[in-house]
C-alpha cells in the first residue's frame, strides 16, 4: 500500500478503527518508505537503524490481535512512531518525509522546535520533569526533555497526552484555561544583556551524563567521553565527516 506524505495519525487511527488497514500493512509502508528514502534514493540518512524487521511485524500483528477483542492500549495503539536515541533532527525529517506519521524527540536547548519549524511541522517539548528520559542519550538533565513531532496539532496533543492531562486536571476540580497566549520566543531575551550561560552549563553536565549513559551498553567498548572521542578519532572516515551547508 502507498499512503501520502500528508497523511496523519488521527486519518490512520480512523482507518485501523474500520478495519481498511492493519498495524501490520502500515508498518510495512513505513519500512518500506525508509528503505526507499533514508540511505537510499533521497538519502536523508535521518534513522542510523531500524528495530529488526520480524521482530516489529510480530508486535505490529500483536497489536492487531488485541485491537480485533477491543483492547486499545491508548489513543496512538497502532499506529508507527519513531524514536530517538538524541537530538531529534532525524526524528523531525522522519516525519516530513513520510517515514512515520509521529515521533519522539528529546530537547535539551531547542533540538525539538527548531527542527519542526524547519521542515513544517508542530512540534511540543513536554514541561521538564513531566516524561521519563530513560535510555536517551543526555545533554544536560536541567533541561533535557522529551517531546513529539506531528503533521497537525490533533496529532501533537494525542502523542503528548496533553488533553488528557487536561481533562483529568478538570475532572479533579482544577479551572484550565485553554487556550494559553504563548510568549513570543524573543520576547524572553529582550531584557536580558551579557552571554547565555547554558553552553557552560552544557560541557560542565555532559560529562558525567554521558557516562551514565554509556553504561547502559555494558558490551561496548566506549565508557566515557574520552573513550568517545578516541572511538571518533580511530574511526574520522565514519565519524569526522566534514558537513557542507546545503542552501
């Protein structure tokens, strides 16, 4: 099957719900997508690898199974996301390219806004502390943060939860205000003089996260920022490409 570039979750939602496709068929559209288009054909290089493939078609006709007996696991049940182990570039071009119809992106200082507004699309960073950051790589734990990328708002709130969130909030007598006037973002440094401070903050955390992250992967060789950088320099063909601006 081929679904269009424009097509959103909430249309694939409605699909799966009157039984025109399945998990399954969407998951072999997407992959197929990415092999057409990531290291091949437009080369977006925007996913390193993907999960192997029996292995996502099994969990795809897992959910298929349940949705057959009317378990629904939430809002998005089958429907392909893609998910980082950084910034979240590839995670933004991923979806404006048709590789998935949402995905997850991690922010320490604007690495999910600034790819969304690049290639078209909404993207949220969720509030600091809200989301678990488990197994994604760190910049600094002051400011890292999940958050998701999405063709329409309607997708971006599903994938945050943020309606739900909103109606629990309700629900337990809370008044919402909906919707809140955003501020501007170079409203925020109109007043502030001097250099930003959140680089210095940046290398002071980063060394120490990223060892912690590392040893969530006990059979590699690289433990520490020193060992990543010698991995770099022993590897410059792979890992010190030299980036060209395309204009």
């Amino acid at each position: 099957m081929d679904l269009p570039l424009t097509v959103t979750a909430t249309e694939l939602q409605e699909l799966l719900a009157e039984g025109k496709v399945s998990t399954v068929d969407l998951v072999k559209c997407y992959l197929a997508q990415i092999e057409n288009h990531n290291h091949n054909g437009a080369r977006l290089n925007a996913i390193i690898s993907t999960a192997p493939r029996d292995n996502v078609l099994r969990l795809a006709q897992t959910l298929d199974d349940e949705r057959k007996v009317g378990k629904l696991r939430g809002p998005m049940h089958g429907i392909p996301i893609i998910t980082p182990a950084g910034s979240s570039s590839g995670s933004a071009v991923g979806v404006a390219a048709g590789f998935a119809p949402v995905s997850i992106g991690a922010e320490t200082n604007g690495s999910v806004v600034q790819p969304a507004t690049s290639v078209a699309l909404y993207g949220l960073k969720a509030s600091h502390g809200s989301t678990a950051p488990g197994g994604v790589l760190p910049g600094v734990l002051s400011f890292d943060c999940l958050g998701g990328f999405a063709k329409t708002p309607a997708d971006l709130a599903e994938e945050s939860g943020i309606d739900r969130a909103r109606s629990k909030i309700a629900h337990a007598g809370a008044y919402v205000i909906s919707p809140v006037h955003l501020i501007q973002f170079f409203d925020l440094f109109e007043d502030l003089t001097g250099p930003s401070s959140i680089d210095d903050l940046i290398r002071y955390e980063f060394r120490e996260e990223i060892s912690n992250y590392l040893a969530l992967y006990p059979d590699s060789p690289v433990k520490t920022l020193e060992d990543l950088v010698k991995f770099n320099e022993g590897h410059a063909e792979l890992e010190l490409l030299e980036r060209k601006m395309v204009l």
